[in-house]
C-alpha cells in the first residue's frame, strides 16, 4: 500500500510482478467518477416472464452512429447469461435519491427482494425489459457483441430507444456516492 501524500502529489510503489495489484488498481480506479446506472433483463421463468436488474459503473457510450453503449460484467455473472440468452437489455442512470436501489441492486440474487418492486419501474417498449420512472435517462439495448477480457466480459449493446430527463445523477467516487448538481 502507498504512504500517505499531501494533496496533488503522486506516489508510487513499484509492484512486485511489474504490474498494479488488485487493491492498487481498486485505489486508483476510485480517483475515476463514474455514473451509476441500473441495468435490467427479462427472462422466461416457469411462472412466466421475470425480471431481474443488477448496479453497474462501468458503463460508456461506443458510438453515435450507429448508437452503441457497452459495459463490463463479470465473467461468471448469472446476469450476464439471461442477457446472452434473451439478448436484450435496458439501461437507466440513477439520480440521487437511487443510492437504497443500487444496495437492493448490488446484493447478491438469492438475498435480492424482488426487482420488480424494489423500485417503480415502467416496461421498455423496445426490449419488454424494466426502465425506471425516473432518473436522468434510459436506455433499451440488443445484443451487439460481447468480448471476454480478463475476469470480465464487455458487452456492447445497439441502442434501439432513448429517453431523457434533466435530473441530476447519482456518481461513484472513491468508493462512495456524490451527487453531481444540474449545470448552471
């Protein structure tokens, strides 16, 4: 771990392998601001169509034309398969009174409560899958592509609807949730 430093100052340890360490990059990746988003899938059960959402920050726009957004899930994600299997997904960034959903969104499934009713969700016209009522924006997805890299898998989806709000979002640094204000 690095001493500490006064503020603007950079200090660096050389890692043994020649390569940051996990915790290392946990520590600087947290200098990163990142929005925070829910991301939902349905899925065929044998009481009928569900719904299952997860948290995600490592999400980004690929493209404007033709519209494309990805984001990185772990490779062994059973998220990750109901999206490979349906092949559709949706988007909504959170603003900032989100930060109860994303604890209730970032359990693990089984102690999860119902998605369905941890928020008000509307469903997608596009993909059937769940969009918050609010927030600063949504979006539906078709599977474009995924790429395994490392532990995890990028996910690229084409977007096929968008929506948007003039909210303020909800953002992750360090480790903890900010708010970012509206523009003046």
């Amino acid at each position: 771990m690095s001493p500490p430093t006064a503020a603007g100052r950079a200090t660096s340890l050389p890692a043994p392998s020649g390569r940051p360490d996990p915790e290392q990059m946990r520590r600087v990746m947290g200098q990163f601001v990142t929005g925070v988003c829910a991301v939902s899938t349905r899925f065929d059960g044998p009481s009928g169509t569900g719904h299952d959402a997860i948290a995600v920050n490592s999400f980004t726009s690929v493209s404007l034309d033709p519209p494309l957004v990805s984001m990185c899930l772990r490779a062994d994600s059973a998220f990750l398969r109901r999206i490979r299997t349906e092949g559709a997904w949706a988007v909504s960034f959170l603003g900032d009174g989100a930060r109860g959903l994303v604890r209730d969104l970032t359990m693990p499934s089984e102690q999860r409560p119902p998605v369905e009713r941890a928020a008000s969700w509307d469903i997608g016209p596009h993909t059937g899958c769940l969009l918050l009522a609010e927030g600063p924006g949504t979006l539906e997805c078709a599977m474009h592509q995924t790429q395994p890299l490392g532990d995890h898998v990028l996910v690229v989806g084409r977007v096929l609807g968008a929506v948007w709000r003039d909210e303020a979002p909800l953002a992750f640094h360090r480790g903890a949730f900010t708010s970012v204000g509206r523009p003046a």
